[in-house]
C-alpha cells in the first residue's frame, strides 16, 4: 500500500519495482524557476540519503536514465501526471504549480519506499480550488520568522496554498504602538519576506485582520478606548483572557472608527501580493449594546447594524484592489442581508464541532457568493489537539463543502486562553485538511490517513505514535480553560458555573483520563527513539501535550478531593518543572510574546494547589484570584530564549 498526502485521484501500478539509483540524470524543464529548482535540490537530497549517490542535474542531450520535467496542456491548473518506469521517472505539470505539487508527490514516494519505487502512472488533480491554513499569532504565540518559514514548507509538502495569519494587535504599525507594544509584533519586513517565500512554494499569504470585533489590546489602550462600544475605562481594567474574546467591539456610530480601519489598511495590505484579504468580523458580541444603542433602534436590528458598518470596510478593502472575505457567522442569521454586499466578497463558514452541522451550508451556497467552508484543528484549550474530535469534524465538513459547491476548505488553528497548544500536533489536522481539500473521497478513510501520516511526517512505521494519541485524548473530560477561569478577573460572573462544571465530572472518569495520559504516554516513549520524523520538535510536543494534559487533569482530581491520587502539594511541585520545559518548547519556534501570561496562570494554579494543601479548602474555599498584571511583557531570561 502507497502512503502519500493527499492521495492521488488516480493511480495504476505495473506491479514492479524499479530501483532509484539508476536513475543518473535530473533533466531540468525549460525555463525552470528557482522555485521548482528548490524543490528539485530537496529531491535530490532526499535520493540521495537513499542511494549514497547524487542525481546529475543537465538541461539535454544525456544517456542513461532519466528523471524528466516538462509542462504539458490539462483540464486543471494545478493537475500534473507522474510515471516511474524502466526508463526512468516523468513528471508533468498544466502550470508551474502542477509541476511543483509532481514533485511532492515524488519526494513522499522516495521517503516512504526508499531505494526501489514502485512502477506507477499517476494523474492527480485537486477538488477544492483553495486549501488553507488559518493560524493565530495574536492570542498567545507570535512565531519566529524561521518558524513560518517552515510552517510553509511543511504546507507545501501536503499542497496546501493558501496560509492566513489571524492578527488583532500583533503587527508593528508605525502610528498605532499604543497597540502592540511590548508584544515582540510581526514587522513589515517580516510579512514581505513571508510573502516571497510562499510564492516561491505556491502559497498565497492572505492577509487576516480583525477589524470590527475582537479589538482588545486597540480599545485598551488610552489613545483609543473612547472607540469602545461598551462605556468603559477599559485601560484601567484588568489583562483578561476571557475579555479578550468576549467584548471589545468597535463604537460604528462614530466615524473615527472606520477613520481608524482605513489607516491601518493602508500600512498593512500593500506589504501583501494577495489579491484577498479576510476583514474578519465575527463574534462582534457588543454591538448595538452601548454607543450604537440609538442607531440600532434606528436600523431595527443588529444584523442591519453589522452589514452597514460591514459594507464600509469592504469598501475600504476594495480600494487597495483586494477582494473582502470575512467571518460569515453574523450575517448567517439573516441571510436576506447577503445579497447587500459586494458579488466578489467571500463569506468564511466556521464550525468545529465533530459532525459540523451548526451550520446551514445551503444558506451560502443560494447566497451566490464563494465561499468557503472552515473546520479547525482543535487544538485551542488543550496541551495536545483533540485529533479525535478535529478529524471528524474536517472530514464532515469537506463533504458539506463539496455538496454545496464551496469554492475552498480554510483549516483553522486558534490560541484561545494564551494559545498553549503548539504547532507541531496541529500539523496532523493541517495535513488532514490538505488532503481533504485535495481528494476527499480517499482523504475521509481516517485509518488510512493515520497510516499515512505516521509514515510520513512521524516517521513511525508501528502507528503506535498516533494510536496511543488518539486513544488518550478520547478520555479527556477537562478543560484547560476551566482552570484559567477560576483565576481571571474577566470571569467574575461565570465563576461558580466553572466550579460546578469541575464538581460534575466524575471522579472515575478523571482517574480514567489520568491513567490514559500516562499510559499514551509509555507506549510513545517505547517507539520514541526509533522514529524518523520530519520535524523532531513536533515530536516533543506531542510527548510534552500528552504529559501536559495528564496533569491538568491531576490538577482536577486534586481539586475535586479526590482520594487515592498525588497530594495537592506534589502535583504543584511537577507542575511547576512542567512550566520549565513549557518554556524551552515554547521558545524554540516563538517569540516570547505572551509566554509571561500564560506562565502566571500556571503559578497561579501551582499556588492554588499549595494552599488546598494546607488549608484543605478544594472548591469549597475562594480561588487565590491575584489579578493578573496589566503591565508590558517580561523578558525571558537567556536559558529561556
């Protein structure tokens, strides 16, 4: 059985083997780009580790056999066709991006068969015209320009083409400091340097902007916070990690606010080629609630409200040549309100439960706009990706996409409460959205897929890497969330509902989830050293989510009284070593952006923990609610960078 990702639509074996290293020359395409160049060095290194000999590249005219590139006429622009025969291997492209994607195919095939490759005709197109990847760097973790770059390559391995970084505040605009300071923001040189090097791998890096709702860290700021629909002195309040995601919508009454917009567009999307860019727009939780009271009773409803303030950024947008996507959750309510906007915009369906049917999809499909539909990783409030619940929920939603003609698939990665998940375990969801976008009949055979990813990007050859991750996360019955919010000052009036949401979990089937970590966990180490993986620290955070989440649910057994497991006290102590190697981790591929956040709320628990130790109060006593510091970040130390 092949292992490749995504399938190919079509495959037909001679049932032979042909060996690799006969293969002596690489015969470049005419006019080859140092695009497909790159990618052809990659090949022939990877031949290489495999032959112990290196392939000769030459432009004609050689004897022996041959690796072969040339563009041919098809249906698709990305299609290629690809054959391994005795006299050597072909690859064929309709564009440069069909030749580009021939190669990945060739490059798994070399590492998951090695020296001998099978004798295959493959003709391969995608079903989804756009296949992207939607990651926070807002919420928690900015990663290092090294770290995208590599983001980008592993999306292009899988044919992904499309990347969407979401950013509420964590851009270097030159007028708006008051915005990002202190939170080691992306510049302009990094995004423009971003932008080339997806070009070169066929990605288009879209711009994503929040720029309606979800405008914390602008409204908290002096300068800005009389923009706020709520009436607040919202600089004197509080970091909440609950507000943050709950409020801060912009005030559309006043003029300012779309002033605003218009100056931050301008300094951000000409860093992009795109011809895109997502306006965002969801979850505007506040609007008409506070300063826009009197022109939502003028309008008649918030739908009303939103659209009109809606059309004025897409206008904005439209300005610099881009077309406008934005979240398509508000409007879905009234979808008579669609046929307002502009015929290019392009609403983003979300849905991230495992069957994805809070959505009516055929409400943009009759809509007559394109859309696209959008699964996540679920990753967010967890150590370790629920690969369980975010497997489910991309393979349902690539088919409702498929049966209402959406025109892509947008797999999104979010960083809620400090975004403590890492970005090597959503790499599985990633690469299963990449399949699904590409041929999704072959894609939803999940224990196909599985098979598939432990021999590519894991490097396992026994699947006992994702099994044992699978079956843990299967158990898991808390929230890492839940414990954040028994210490945020945003959380005040949800509280006692958190309290009792931990009191209803059954002590049985904490202990069973506690046992299910560590067990995950032994069976990983025992395949551990003998895995290959294409990137070694995803690999680490894997083992590091798994242990990570078999002691957050220690800390709710703890919490619950439960009897027969470690002492409050004990669990503190490896907590606090666990936030040592959660510092290493987190700055290997990050900035330190908000690390100093999140370790707060894990000393906060640690010290929760001591004083149930002492005290013995468990949920019966108040939380140790020390407020968290509305100062700038702290630097790392050097042991931490």
């Amino acid at each position: 059985m092949l292992h490749l990702i995504p399938m190919p639509k079509k495959i037909r074996s001679s049932g032979r083997k042909y060996p690799l290293e006969e293969v002596e020359n690489l015969l470049l395409p005419e006019n080859c780009s140092s695009s497909i160049l790159e990618q052809l060095v990659c090949l022939a290194d990877e031949a290489e580790h495999c032959t112990a000999r290196r392939m000769r590249f030459v432009r004609s005219g050689v004897e022996g056999k041959t690796l072969s590139l040339k563009f041919s006429p098809m249906a698709d622009p990305e299609g290629y066709r690809l054959k391994i025969h005795a006299g050597g291997i072909a690859l064929e492209g309709a564009s440069e991006a069909g030749l580009f994607y021939a190669i990945q195919t060739l490059r798994q095939l070399i590492r998951t068969e090695g020296a001998f490759l099978p004798g295959i005709t493959v003709e391969d197109a995608p079903d989804f015209a756009a296949r992207g990847f939607y990651h926070d760097v807002t919420r928690g973790k900015i990663p290092t320009l090294e770290t995208l770059f590599k983001l980008a390559d592993k999306m292009a391995y899988y044919k992904l083409n499309q990347l969407q970084l979401y950013i509420e505040h964590t851009f270097a605009f030159a007028r708006h400091s008051d915005m990002w300071s202190g939170a080691d923001p992306l510049t302009a040189e990094e995004i423009i340097r971003l932008d080339h090097y997806c070009l070169e791998r066929h990605i288009d890096l879209v711009p994503s902007l929040s720029t309606f709702g979800h405008f914390y860290m602008g409204l908290r700021s002096k300068r800005k916070e009389d923009l706020n629909e709520l009436e607040m002195k919202a600089s004197e309040r509080p970091f909440s990690f609950r507000d943050r995601m709950a409020h801060y919508t912009l005030n559309v009454s006043d003029p300012r606010s779309i002033g605003l917009v218009e100056d931050m567009l301008a300094e951000f999307l000409p860093l992009f080629s795109s011809p895109y860019f997502n306006i965002c727009a969801d979850e505007t939780y506040d609007l008409g609630q506070g300063r826009s009271a009197k022109l939502l009773k003028k309008l008649g409803s918030r739908e009303a409200l939103y659209v009109q303030f809606l059309k004025k950024i897409i206008a904005a947008v439209r300005k610099h040549g881009k077309r406008a996507m934005f979240w398509g959750d508000i409007i879905a309510s009234q979808p008579e309100l669609i046929r307002e906007l502009p015929s290019d915009t392009i609403p983003l369906e979300w849905d991230y439960g495992a069957n994805a049917v809070q959505r009516d999809t055929r409400i943009m499909q009759q809509s007559g706009l394109d859309f696209y539909v959008c699964p996540g990783v679920s990753g967010w409030n967890h150590f370790l990706n629920n690969i369980h619940v975010a497997s489910l929920n991309i393979v349902n939603y690539a088919k409702k996409g498929m049966k209402f003609g959406a025109k892509g698939i947008l797999n999104t990665d979010w960083g809620d409460y400090g975004h403590i998940n890492f970005l090597g375990p959503s790499y599985h969801g990633m690469a299963l959205g990449g399949a699904c976008g590409w041929n999704f009949k072959a894609a939803s055979g999940l224990a196909a897929f599985d098979e598939a990813f432990s021999v590519i990007e894991l490097g396992d050859r026994t699947g006992e890497i994702l099994a044992a991750w699978r079956s843990a996360m299967e158990k898991t019955v808390f929230s890492y969330a839940w414990m954040v919010q028994l210490f945020d000052p945003g959380c005040d009036d949800i509280r006692e509902a958190v309290r009792e949401k931990i009191r209803r979990v059954r002590p049985a089937d904490a202990r069973a989830a506690i046992k299910a970590f560590r067990d995950g966990a032994a069976r990983i180490l025992r395949v551990y050293a003998g895995a290959r993986p294409l990137d070694p620290p995803a690999l680490e955070e894997i083992l590091w989510g798994i242990r990570g989440e078999g002691l957050i649910h220690e800390v709710l057994s703890a919490v619950q009284g439960g009897k027969g497991g470690a002492a409050p006290g004990d669990i503190a102590d490896r907590l606090r070593l666990f936030e040592v190697d959660f510092a290493r981790l987190w700055h290997k591929r990050n900035k330190p952006s908000e690390y100093y956040r999140v370790r707060e709320v894990l000393m906060q628990i640690a010290e929760y923990l001591d004083a149930m130790e002492k005290n013995q109060t468990g949920l019966k006593g108040p939380a140790v609610q020390r407020k968290m510091k509305k100062t700038a970040p702290r630097r790392q130390t050097p042991a931490h960078r």
